[in-house]
C-alpha cells in the first residue's frame, strides 16, 4: 500500500516525502537525546553527592557525633577537607531546625578558624521574630522561591524517605540540585544531610545543545528548501519538459514544445535532450519516408492492378485464341510486376530495420570492392560473356567510415544495373581513386545504351525505371536503394552518359578518414 502510493508520486514529492521521514526519525532521536541530557548530567552530580552523604553519615555514626551546633561546628571544622568542593552542605536535626551549615564556616585551610560565633546559627534557626541583618546569611528558610523546610517535608513524605534524594530547583538565575538524605543511628533517626549544589553548568549545557539541534534543524530546513527549489528548477521541470515534447510527438499535437534550452546543457540532461532530439527527428523521417513509400506503392501497384482487371474481363469474353494468348501474356507480365514491387519493398523495410542496428566502423573499401567484381566476372563468364575490369590509383588502403556488407550491395546492385543494359562482349570498368577534396571516387562505365533520360537524377527516385521491354523484371527500386545507402555513408551520387561513344557512368563519393 505505501509502495503505491510512494510510487504514484512525483519525483519533488517523493523527495520532499523521503526527507520528511527521514527528519522525523532524526528529530525524535534527538528529542529522546535532548530528553535524557538534563537527566544523566543531574545523575553524575547526584552520585557525587550521595558519596559525600554516605561517607559523612558513616564518619558521624563512627564518632558518635551528636546533631546539636557544639558537635556539628566541631565535626565540620575536623573534616573541612570532605566538603572543601561543594557549594553547600546543610545538616538538620530531627525538628528540621539546621544546625551546621558550611556556608557559616570558612573551610580554607589556610584561613582555619577554631572558632564560630554562635549568633550564625541563631540567625539561622530565628524564625520568632521574623527580622533579617542585612549584614548576616540569609536564611534560607525564609526565602519565598526557595525553602529548606519545604523540601525537606517534601521528603519525609514521598516514597523516597530512607534513601538519598535529589531534588531540583530551578528559578531564572540558578539552577540548583539539592540532595537529601536522612541519619539513622541505632535504628533511630537523628537528622538530616542535604547539598545543594549550583548546576548552571548543567542548564547551560542542555541549553546549549537544544540550540544547537534548533540552528542544525533550521539549516537542514533550509538545505532541504534550497536543493527542492535547485532540483525543481534545473531537474524536475526539464524533464517535464521532455515529457511533454514526447506527449506532443506521440499525440501528433501542434502545441510547440521547445527543447532547444536543454539541448545546450552540458549533463546528462542535455545528452538525452540530444538523443530524444535526434531519435524523433530520425523516427520522423522513417515515418515520412514510410507514408510516402507506402504512398508510392499503391500507386504503383494499381496500374497492374487496373491492368490486370481489364485483361480478365476481355478474357473471358474473347474466344479468339491469339488475343487470349496476347492476354494471358499481360495477366502474368503484371503479376510479375506486382510479386517484384512486393518482395522488393518487403527487402527494402528489412533493410532499413537491419540498417538502424548496424555501425559505422573504419573500412578500406578496396578488397570489398575487389572481391565484388572477382565474384561478378565468374558468374557473367556463365551468363554473359561481359568483362568486369577493375583498377585503382595505386593506393593500398581507401578508407572510410562505413558498413562493410553495405559497401558491397551498392557495387552489386550498380553492376547489375549495368549489365542489364550490355549485350554480350561489352565490357564495365570500375576504377577507385583518391580525389583532390580528400574524398574516395568510385566509378562504375559500362559499353551499354546509356540513359534515355537528359535529367539523370531520375534514376534514383523510387520506383523509377526505364525498361519498358523488361518492366515486369525490375520494380524501380535498385538504384533508389543505392543512393539510400550512398547518403548513409555521406556520400554523394550522381549518373551521366559517356560522352565518347554509348554507355553509363555513375560515380560515387565517399568522404575519406
């Protein structure tokens, strides 16, 4: 079902689709992440002071050190080093009241003081009177965001009470962790430990990387918007182009469609512009040429066609049998006439499809010509008694780019051509040379009649032919198939009559390589 749907559509969408998948996953992993950075940070932290807490309680229980300001203001000072690195340390009797406070003391070794005035704790513990020295502690227990007192009853009350607890307090200045646990000894409570500990570093840090993931989602946002816009605008939209030329080809539409814009890029968009270009221009000739072929060939079959139907109707009401022989003679004249344009255009379509998969390759055309003439002279030795002669410049190599079994039909169907029109005893010359234009000149003489035409471009249009006494032997389209072949090659043809005596010259030229 999603396969479906993915495939329905279009290749921006899919895109952007993939992508929006893809940075949902990312954005829930990171989320899971960012949700477990604050927590694992506050973890360490909590570890830490659990230590402290666990290796005071076991100090104080080992020293049976009562929880009263005397004893505590005594113990501080003899294990200063224990809590040297931590912001706070608040220890509280059992009615929460604290009695020793780390913020009361100067744990400096270098400033160690014996003695601690007792009005410290007292500003610390007065809650009667409610009045604070501006120039004493403050006392945590009255500050309104923050109280020891709250916090600890939260304690005595949750789930946690007998453990270690952290709790967090958070306002727009500070981020502090608070740790608490309480003392048992004898299997009675005494008291309570807490540290707090500012943990801005923390916040900082959590901070830090959600700003971070935010700017890196943004830019992502950002590239992902960039490159849709790059791959509609120079990807996306040329191929709707192409798809639209190839809807207007198919659909024989006259809505223009110009592709001219793509043909002139340089990628892989620009190579298949090309192609497609060239393939319909290529695919409109065949079809041109189709049309008009098939054209020419109903035209050409409906005269035997009319010839034929008149012939059988005066057949059958003649009874002179010469007349009837005269007819007979015509019926199966224009059979052979409609059999040969047949098989001759059924050869020809075979050709042209064999054609659109050869390639063109470097040949030298002088042992292909050679070998056709050879072959020539040892069949018209049975047949005719014509000489084929054959001579070159001198040259070894005459080479071009061509197709070696094309090379061969163009010489074969011109020396057939040739000799139909020589009586016995005639001779063909067929000479190879190098011209000054660094082309190969083919040329072909016979000793026959000649063209009856003055415009000898005749010669090679379809289905032409100037045998009138042999026309059922011929369709008229040998030498049109030769100049096909010719422009394959990109050469040129062209036929005349001998000017010295009677005869045929057809020369052809193939650009050289």
């Amino acid at each position: 079902m999603f396969s479906k749907y993915l495939k329905s559509l279009s290749i921006l969408k899919k895109f952007l689709f993939i992508n929006f998948i893809i940075f949902t996953i990312i954005s829930l992993f990171t989320f899971i992440y960012l949700n477990n950075v604050q927590p694992n940070l506050i973890k360490k932290k909590s570890v830490k002071h659990l230590n402290v807490i666990d290796n005071t309680i076991n100090t104080l229980v080992r020293l049976d050190v009562k929880f009263d300001v005397d004893d505590i203001r005594k113990f501080l000072f003899s294990t200063r080093f224990i809590f040297q690195n931590l912001d706070r340390v608040i220890f509280f009797d059992n009615d929460l009241n604290i009695v020793g406070d780390t913020d009361t003391l100067d744990l400096d070794p270098r400033s160690f003081s014996t003695r601690l005035d007792e009005i410290e704790f007292e500003s610390l513990n007065d809650n009667k009177n409610g009045k604070n020295d501006k120039n004493k502690n403050l006392n945590v227990t009255e500050n309104k965001n923050f109280s020891f007192k709250d916090i600890l009853k939260k304690y005595l009350n949750s789930d946690a009470y007998g453990i270690a607890y952290t709790f967090i307090h958070e306002d727009l200045n500070q981020f502090k962790l608070i740790t608490i646990k309480n003392v048992i000894k004898d299997n009675s409570n005494i008291g309570y430990i807490a540290i707090t500990e500012n943990a801005n570093e923390i916040k900082i840090a959590t901070d830090e990387r959600k700003a971070f993931v935010l700017r890196t989602a943004i830019a992502v946002g950002f590239v992902i918007l960039i490159f849709s816009f790059v791959l509609s605008r120079y990807f996306i939209k040329p191929i709707q182009n192409l798809v639209s030329y190839t809807k207007v080809i198919k659909d024989k539409s006259q809505t223009k469609t110009n592709i001219e814009s793509l043909k002139s890029r340089n990628d892989e968009l620009g190579l298949l512009s090309n192609s497609l270009d060239d393939m319909t221009i290529e695919l409109q000739k065949r079809v041109a040429h189709a049309e008009n072929f098939s054209t020419d060939l109903v035209h050409e079959i409906r005269n035997p066609l009319a010839s034929l139907k008149s012939a059988s109707e005066i057949l059958q009401d003649s009874n002179n049998s010469e007349q009837r022989l005269k007819l007979l003679n015509i019926l199966s004249h224009d059979v052979l006439r409609i059999e040969r344009l047949i098989t001759d255009y059924s050869q020809m379509l075979k050709d042209e499809v064999a054609l659109s998969k050869e390639k063109m390759e470097k040949i030298n055309i002088e042992p292909i010509i050679q070998s056709v003439v050879d072959d020539y002279n040892n069949i018209q030795k049975v047949k005719k008694n014509i000489k084929i002669n054959y001579e070159n410049d001198g040259n070894e190599e005459y080479i071009i780019n061509g197709i070696e079994n094309r090379i061969e039909q163009i010489i074969a169907n011109l020396l057939d051509n040739s000799i139909s029109f020589c009586k016995d005893g005639e001779n063909i010359f067929v000479n190879v040379s190098n011209t000054v234009d660094k082309k190969i000149l083919v040329k072909i003489i016979d000793d026959g009649q000649g063209f009856k035409e003055k415009d000898t471009s005749k010669i090679f249009k379809r289905f032409y032919s100037n045998r009138p006494d042999k026309f059922g032997e011929h369709s008229g389209l040998g030498l049109n198939i030769v100049k096909n072949l010719v422009d394959l090659h990109d050469g040129e043809i062209v036929a005349s009559n001998r000017l010295d005596r009677d005869g045929a010259i057809v020369e052809i030229k193939f650009p050289s390589v």
